[in-house]
C-alpha cells in the first residue's frame, strides 16, 4: 500500500489488526515492483542474493523457501489471491505453484479461441477466469473452514489497490473531480499519467480512485478475519499483513511503481500479530520484508539455516532495546536502463546510481519524503552507504552459495507475458 495518502483513508480492519500487532513503522520491500519483492519474501534472500532483478530474470530453483520447508514440517500450504505477474502461466510462475493448494487469477484457457477471448471480455464471470477482491476474501475464508483442524500457511493476495486504477462504485471517490478528469478510469487514467499531463485534478483523482481501492480491499480483509474469529482461529493464529511495493503520485515525477526506489515505492506497512496478541508494539526502527520469512519459522518452531537467509527474525527488533540498532534494509530492482542498489541505516538512505556513479543521500528522519539531497554535505555518510552496499552484494553471494542457489538465467518473456507487462503500465 501506499505509504503516504494527502487525506488519510478509513481502513478500519487493517487498523484494528494493527492494533492486535506489532507494527514496523519504517518498513521497506526490497524492491519496487512485485516480481523482485516476492522472490525475497518467499526466498528469505534480497535480489542480490535471488538474482531476479528485470522482467526476464527467471526465478532459481531452490529460491521458494517459505511454503516448502513449511510443507516438510507437515503444514498444509495454499495460497488464494490474484495479480497477473504470478499466475502460473505468466513471470512468477513458481512462487504460487510452490504452495500445495492453489487458487490464483487470472486463469488462463490453453489454447485460447477467439469465442473464448470475445466471451471473456464480454462476460468475465462465464468462464470463471477471474476473480474480484470480495471473491478472494470469501475463497479465503471458505478454505480457513475446511483446513482449520490442521496446522497451515495460508497465503491471501489482494491485487488491489494497484495501477490502473478503476472507479469503485460501492467506495466512491471522496470527492468529483472536473469534469475533463472524471472521465478517466483504469487504463485509460493510466496512459494519461505515463504520457505526464498535468490537468488541474488529474493526480488528485488518481489518488481517489487509489484510495477507494484501498478501502474495498480493507473491507475484504474485514471479512476474512471476522471468519477467522468465528471460527476459533484469530487468536491463536500468527498473521503477517505487508506490501511488495507502493504507489507513486508524482512526487518523484513518476506515477504507478517500478522506476525508482523512493519511499512512496518501497516503504510499506508490515504487521505480525502474535498468538493471543502477546505483544503490541510500534517499533521506529527499519526493517526489511526479507525478514518475513525467517520470523515465520521461528515463530512456529521450524529449523533452517540462518547462513542462507539475509534477515533476521524480527523477534530480535521487537524484543531488543528501542535504541539497539538494526541491520540495514537493502532494496534494488527498478526495471530502468540505469541500475540502482539504496539501503537504509539509522535515520539515512543513500540511493546508488550504477552507471552515472550519482548518489543520493537522505534524512529520513528529517526528510521522510526524500526532497533534500545531502550527498554532498555529507561525503562520509555516502562511504558508509557504499561501503554497506558492497558488503551486502559479497554477503548475499555466499548465502546463496548455501542455499544452492545458481545465478538467475535469462527467461525470454512470451507475447502474452508482454501483455501482460504493458497492461500493468510496466
């Protein structure tokens, strides 16, 4: 989700979940976009130890570690959720497929026909290929009551709110934008954005369609914990909420995901409720979501070995002193010609330009937004940056020497995935 709104969006269950939790205040994805981000969240491993960085970087065998070493432990794993870039047909085939039980969208018919394609732009609902976030909450919550009995990991994936952005009836805008503006919803706002027009409204009404978005996927997510407390398993459940990425609206002068590694990118919310909500804390100190699955095992008693995970439990932030540092948060990933690396330490972020050798140095603390560039006031802040980026590239080599992890080969995207890519503004 979006890590900063201009008017703060009612989203009731997310904040009394958060209330049950301990919420990590400045969380970063490791990348901007959703192919990179979940590889390090399945994998335990950053993209420098995964080596999915670019659309045609094929995800490593042995890279899915979460739902496989949960499954020899004897949990039943499935995931329920929608979001074209890891279906089993299209980029990230084998981060849903790793699961036991699988219930993801878009589906797709092999081979297709033209009926087939006409009917399914024409009546969506006939072929059953897709599914709106109110069905994944209930899929959701109809596979809790048939596997409540046994131990499971269960992973819910909400496609929105996410570019483009369509116009939610039943949430509607805050407000009516004019009428030159209103006009544009989904794709067609989406190609308006790219092409960088700048009518009075047009980045205020993307951001209210945003934000409508947000609160439909709030009130599915109230639905499918109300199914968890009915049926006996709220309380005792550990439940993880995070991103892989944000929304930009401009700040940067981009808009949508994946060009950069700015905050309003790559800073996103992160929760883990403990059983019996036997902790509730905020913590202010940076943390990454390469560490969600490394908490997971140890949450539930699982072995691994920590020599080829990059992040720590986060039990060790919560349960440390305020003051105890962290280790940094590492993020790279923006499909652009130009590669960056940005990690964050104490109340610095420093941004890496590859080619260019251009850095970018800031305050978080003072500067949460990321408008003041201070690389040059600060040259020995920019050597700890580069020194911690170095260091963490050499470190993520070995982990993945011990995980048996091989460099990333190159995957030639198809016509379809292609599709798929320009659809989604990549």
């Amino acid at each position: 989700m979006h890590y900063r709104c201009a008017v703060p969006t009612p989203t009731p269950a997310i904040d009394a979940l958060a209330a049950d939790s301990v919420v990590f205040d400045r969380a970063y994805s490791t990348a901007p976009w959703t192919y990179v981000a979940f590889t390090s969240i399945h994998s335990g491993l950053t993209p420098w130890g995964h080596g999915v960085i670019y659309p045609d970087d094929g995800i490593p065998r042995n890279a899915s570690a979460l739902a496989p070493l949960l499954r020899d432990y004897g949990y039943n794993t499935a995931v329920v959720g929608r979001n074209d870039l890891l279906t089993g047909s299209a980029i990230g085939r084998s981060l849903p497929m790793a699961f036991s039980d699988t219930t993801f969208y878009p589906r797709y018919l092999r081979p297709g026909t033209r009926a087939q394609l006409f009917l399914d732009a024409r009546y969506p609902s006939v072929l059953g290929l897709h599914a709106t976030t109110e069905q994944l909450s209930q899929y959701g919550s109809t596979w809790i009551r048939n596997h409540k009995d046994s131990p499971f990991l269960l992973w819910l994936h909400f496609f929105d709110p996410h570019h483009p952005y369509d116009l939610r009836t039943d949430f509607p805008p805050a407000f009516d934008p004019p009428p030159n503006v209103k006009k544009y919803t989904g794709s067609l706002l989406d190609r308006e954005l790219h092409r960088g027009r700048r009518w009075p409204g047009i980045r205020e009404w993307a951001r209210a369609l945003y934000q409508s978005e947000v609160q439909a996927v709030d009130a599915a997510i109230g639905t499918f914990l109300t199914t968890l407390k009915q049926e006996g398993i709220y309380d005792r459940a550990i439940i993880v909420f995070t991103s892989d990425h944000g929304e930009e609206f401009a700040e940067h002068n981009e808009y949508g995901h994946l060009r950069t590694l700015y905050n309003e990118s790559v800073r996103v919310p992160l929760f883990v409720k403990l059983p019996s909500s036997t902790v509730k804390s905020r913590q202010p100190q940076p943390v990454s979501t390469v560490a969600i699955a490394p908490t997971v095992f140890d949450l539930a008693g699982i072995p691994y070995d920590d020599r080829g995970f990059s992040g720590e439990p986060l039990r060790t932030v919560w349960e440390a002193p305020a003051s105890q540092l962290t280790p940094p948060a590492f993020i790279t990933g923006a499909a652009t010609a130009e590669p960056a690396g940005a990690v964050v330490w104490e109340n610095y972020k420093l941004i890496s330009w590859q080619h260019f050798d251009h850095v970018e140095l800031y305050d978080e603390e003072s500067d949460p937004y990321e408008q003041y560039n201070l690389a040059n006031r600060l040259p020995e802040q920019v050597a700890i940056g580069r020194a911690l980026l170095a260091d963490h590239a050499a470190k993520e080599a070995e982990r993945a020497v011990v995980r048996g992890i091989k460099t990333s080969e190159k995957v030639p995207l198809t016509a379809e995935e292609e599709r798929i890519l320009r659809s989604l503004g990549y």
